[in-house]
C-alpha cells in the first residue's frame, strides 16, 4: 500500500510540473484576516497557475519568514504588519519581495494581476525616518499628541506616517503638525 501510494504521488506530481506555482508566506495581524486571506488567494488558482500558501502566521515578518521565502522561492504578505529590522535587512539582501497590505481586496487584486501577468507598476514604500513614541498627551482640541525621538532618518511635515506597536499597524494616516521641544 505504501509503494502505490508513492507510486499514485509520482503522477500527481509530473501533472504539477507542468502546472506553474506561486508560493506565497502570509503575516497578519489577527487569525481571522489570515484564514480570510489565505481562502481568497488558494481560490486564484487556475488550470496554468497554483498559488501555493507555504505557512501563515499571526504576528510580524520575521527572518525566519524570509528565510521561508528565499528557500522556497516565494513572496511574503504582511497584512497590517510589519518586518522587523532583521527581516528587512535579510530581504534586502537575499533580494526577496515583501508586500504589505490594509485592504484585502488590493491584496487579491494585485496576486490575481500578478497572476495573469498584467501587473500594474509598483509602488514601492520608501522609509525616510522612524521615530519611537515617549509619550502620549491629551488635548480637548485635537485629540492624542504623541511625544516623539527620531531614531533614523528624517521626519517630514506633511508626509504619510503609520504608528505600530508591536509590529502591528494601530494609525495610518498624515502628519498634521510638526513641532520641536515643548512649543
């Protein structure tokens, strides 16, 4: 039984040969969104193409991850998360594509486009400062002040920002006003 087995896989595994795969690692921040994601993305598959979910997780891009990804010649998806410094750099290096999404339907949109090969131009994400919340102020006009210290980079008047905690996406939107010190 275990020969024919072995034997019945040989077959299914020279159909897959001809059948190209797209191996993918997904990261979310919440098990609900990554059964959600992973569902969509194995309904993408075609007779041409497979999309093969290689491992899904909950929590941020690790190098671990990458690592997953280079082997297995794949992407990673952060759904409302974030690499670590490590991961990153390894991605850099290594040349491995890490994707990061809030939207599930412009997750799906851009694989199935990948897919058929009418990819759209990329938008890549430039960092051009982190800075590590201190403190978080009240104000009854305007809301949650948050006290920063930039670490790296630099910090724009105008520019989009996230805020994260944990690796995990809390705010995303614009900087309103910049200010030094206690002015």
């Amino acid at each position: 039984k275990q020969q024919s087995a072995k034997f019945e896989n040989l077959f299914d595994r020279m159909k897959e040969e001809s059948v190209k795969t797209y191996s993918i690692i997904v990261k979310a921040d919440v098990q609900g969104s990554l059964e959600a994601i992973s569902e969509a993305l194995v309904k993408l598959s075609s007779d041409e193409v497979k999309v093969k979910i290689i491992t899904g997780g909950v929590g941020a891009v690790t190098e671990s991850d990458v690592n997953l990804a280079i082997v297995s010649s794949g992407i990673v998806i952060g759904f409302n998360v974030r690499a670590d410094a490590a991961a990153r750099r390894l991605a850099e290096n290594e040349d491995v594509e890490i994707r990061y999404y809030s939207i599930i339907y412009k997750l799906v949109d851009e694989i199935k486009a990948a897919l058929h090969g009418m990819l759209a131009p990329k938008f890549e994400e430039q960092i051009t400062g982190i800075a590590e919340v201190r403190e978080v102020y009240r104000a009854s006009k305007t809301g949650a002040i948050a006290g920063c210290i930039v670490s790296e980079g630099v910090i724009k008047r105008g520019t989009p920002l996230r805020i994260l905690r944990d690796h995990v996406v809390v705010y995303e939107g614009e900087l309103d006003s910049l200010r030094r010190f206690k002015d």
